[in-house]
C-alpha cells in the first residue's frame, strides 16, 4: 500500500488502522484526503485475509468534521455530484461513496471515535459494523443547519441503527450529542476513557481475527443483507440534496458558519 499525506494506514497483527490525519480541522474531508480514503480501501479486499479487521479513528480532538466548508464555501464540494460526471468514475470518487465502500470490503469495520463525529464524519461512522466512543466524542447530524439533507448514506443507516424518531430528531435539528445520549440511543457499542479508546479497539479486533476468516467475512454480508440498498439511498440523497447547493440559504449556512455568526436565511 502506497504512502499517504492526509491519512495513514498501518497493519497490527491481522488488523488494519486507518488513521485520518488532517487534525488541524478535525480531520475535514477535502479532495485530496477523500481520494486517498478511497484508495486504501478499494485495496484491502486484496489484503484478506492477512488484514482481517479494519479499524478507522482520527487524529486530534476530531474523529471526522465531514465536509471541509472552505472548499464549499468556494464554490464546490466533494460530496456534490456535478453535471455530467454521474455515471463516470469521476462521480464514484466522492464522500458520498465512501460508506458503500466501507459495506463492501470484506472486513468488519470498527470505528474508533475520539472526537466529532459530525455530518459526513458522522456518516462514516454509521457505516462501520462497531461504533466505540470515548468519553470526548461528539455527534452531529449537522446537514440541515449547512442547509443540506443528510448524506453518505445516513438517510438509511441512521434510521436502521437508531430507528426513524431518533434519526428525525438529529437530522432536523442538526443538534450536537455527546457520548452517553449515543449510547443510550444504540448508536455506539461503548464509552470508554480516551486514553484506553485504542487499546479497546484493537482487543475487539484481535477477537474477532481470531475467528475463521471466511466466516467472519460472510456474517459481516450477511448481516448487511436486509439493510436497505445504499445505493439507492446515495441515488436518492442526490436527488433531494443536490439542488440544494444552488439556494441561498446553503451558502448563507456555510458562509456564516465560517465568519462565526448566525445565519439569516430567506427560503430561497
């Protein structure tokens, strides 16, 4: 596996860590840091069944911010699809893309959230087959207040994690919950204290690549097999969200968010 500048991948025993390293924005997915997400995990399929287990975590106080909002700010995303490119690899290479990847490989995924897990990051971690906190993480299904629907697949996972109120609550209110709200409402397996959040993620993958590998593969597809399909809940999140990017009240969102001020929005 190649070397990287805005990630890291390094294996332990039979467990694969992904570590997001943009910790000066709280690991905030730009292009640059999105495609390498992508490249790492379009090669651990190969990897099996050396690489049994994946871990994903973040550096700093921030699991995953989500989207980076200076790039939005400035007229794009990576999470929009544009005209033209939405049959194209071009249009696979997206955040959005990522969850359907996480599903896809043959290894369980376990997140370790050390911090903000919020709008897209939060999405990421949805898509991980274990969710384990420490007692610092926060949770945001922020979209609505960037003047967005939910993306990356979370209009499916937060509702088949948490059931529909729990997901109606956090995406049209866009609030911030801490830890315990989360594991009360079965969004994450576990709180434990920050400093021990790695160790505990590397104890539940080391039990689990001591199973048989092939076995472990096909109870992950397994029990994803009655989630509703991602990919249409992408398809259908384009469909709501994307026009979205061309109202005033979206960049009204972003633009006061980056100047630290509340935002007026008109509806339009």
């Amino acid at each position: 596996m190649g070397k990287y500048e805005n990630l890291s991948f390094e294996k332990i025993n039979h467990t694969g860590v992904i570590t997001l390293r943009r910790g000066s924005v709280m690991n905030a997915l730009n292009r640059e840091i999105t495609l390498e997400f992508h490249s790492v995990l379009e090669a651990l399929p190969e990897m099996f069944p050396e690489v049994r287990v994946v871990v994903i975590t973040g550096e700093g106080r921030g699991f995953c911010s989500g989207a980076d909002l200076s790039r939005m700010a400035s007229g794009g995303s990576e999470n929009r699809r544009m005209p033209g490119n939405g049959s194209g690899q071009t249009g696979m290479l997206r955040i959005q893309e990522l969850a359907a990847s996480i599903r896809s490989i043959p290894q369980p995924v376990i997140a370790a959230i050390n911090g903000a897990a919020v709008g897209a990051g939060f999405s990421i971690a949805l898509a991980c087959d274990i969710r384990i906190a420490s007692q610092d993480a926060k949770f945001s299904a922020i979209f609505v207040r960037r003047g967005l629907v939910p993306d990356t697949a979370a209009s499916a996972t937060l509702s088949e994690i948490a059931g529909h109120s729990v997901a109606a609550e956090m995406c049209l209110t866009g609030r911030i919950y801490d830890a315990e709200w989360a594991e009360s409402h079965g969004l994450v397996s576990r709180i434990v204290e920050s400093q021990f959040l790695m160790s505990e993620a590397l104890e539940f993958a080391d039990d689990i690549s001591s199973n048989p590998p092939l076995a472990v593969k096909n109870t992950k597809q397994l029990l994803r097999s009655g989630y509703r399909d991602w990919v249409d809940s992408v398809a259908d999140e384009d469909f709501y969200g994307s026009p979205l990017y061309d109202t005033y009240d979206q960049k009204e969102a972003v633009q006061a968010f980056l100047e630290k001020r509340s935002p007026v929005y008109k509806g339009e």
